[in-house]
C-alpha cells in the first residue's frame, strides 16, 4: 500500500480536526465522526464535575452515576440501577462497594426476595445529592439553552432509538465462507 505523502497526511489531520470541532455540515456527518462528536459531548458533559466536585467529594463519575441514578427511585438493586444508567455490571459493583465505605449507601434485604438486596442512600447520600443537583441542572440548562420544544422532543427520538439500539445483543456478521 503506498504511503502518503507528509502534505497529504497534514490535509487529512486538518480536516479530521475540523469536522470533530466544527459546525454542523453535510461533510460532518459520517458515522464515525457522528460518533466521536458524541463522545466529545460526553466529556464536555462531564468536564464540570472532573473541574471540581470529583476531589471536593471524594466521589468518582461512576459512583455519581449511581448516586444520581438512585436517589430518584428511592430504592433499587444493583442489576436495575445499570440497566437505568448504562453503567457495566462490575462499574456498579464497585461504586456501590465505594459509596458503602463512605458512609452515602446502603442496604437491605428485599422482602420479596431474600437473596435479592435493594440499595438505598443514607442521610449523608442524599445530602451530597441535594448539593449535586444544582451542578447537574446548571449543566442541563447550558446543554438544551436555545432548544425548542420541537428539537428537544426529536433529541428525545434519537437518543431512545440510539439507546435502545446499543442495548440489544450485538449481531456478529456473518463468517466468511
């Protein structure tokens, strides 16, 4: 395979850097960059928390995850809380173990099911709860400023569709014969 030329490869880099931090374009929409503008979202989602909260707290993104995820429901088992967050398994599984240590959860047999245990926020939980909620809701509010009911309503749309995608089975292709 020929090798590119060092003025070719320093076009290519330009314009992958361009279509990951510019404005919507047509040129900008293949499934890869899509996909890395997204995760690019993501971090700057999170950036707020890493800027300060994160050492303030002593809490890691994944034990907010669940922290953020669980004190809406009161009280859930760890299986539905990373099925709610999209947070893996063993991810939840240690955060919960975290938050137990520090004193902001904890558990309790369910009645329903005596091997099953549902997780729950203590007062110092759902304290740092109430005091996080402001971060989050400030952040939400700089996210969808400007948007419509409309564009918020399709944003809804395409984040199920592209959830409920990612959540089915993974289809292997088919092997070469």
């Amino acid at each position: 395979m020929p090798r590119k030329n060092a003025t070719q490869t320093a076009a290519d880099r330009e314009r992958w850097l361009q279509a990951l931090s510019a404005k919507d374009e047509a040129s900008h929409r293949s499934r890869s960059l899509l996909l890395y503008r997204l995760l690019k979202l993501s971090n700057l989602i999170e950036t707020p928390f890493f800027s300060g909260d994160s050492v303030r707290y002593q809490i890691s993104m994944n034990e907010l995850r669940v922290l953020m995820t669980l004190a809406p429901m009161g009280e859930a088992a760890s299986h539905e809380i990373g099925e709610v967050a999209g947070v893996h398994p063993m991810n939840v599984s240690r955060a919960v173990g975290a938050l137990r240590r520090s004193g902001r959860l904890t558990e309790r047999a369910d009645p329903q099911n005596g091997r099953r245990k549902l997780l729950m926020l203590t007062a110092e939980g759902r304290k740092l709860y109430k005091t996080l909620l402001p971060h989050v809701q400030d952040v939400s509010a700089q996210l969808f400023a400007g948007m419509t009911p409309e564009e918020m309503a399709t944003l809804s749309r395409l984040l199920a569709g592209m959830t409920e995608r990612l959540q089915q089975p993974a289809v292997s292709p088919p092997e070469a014969g």
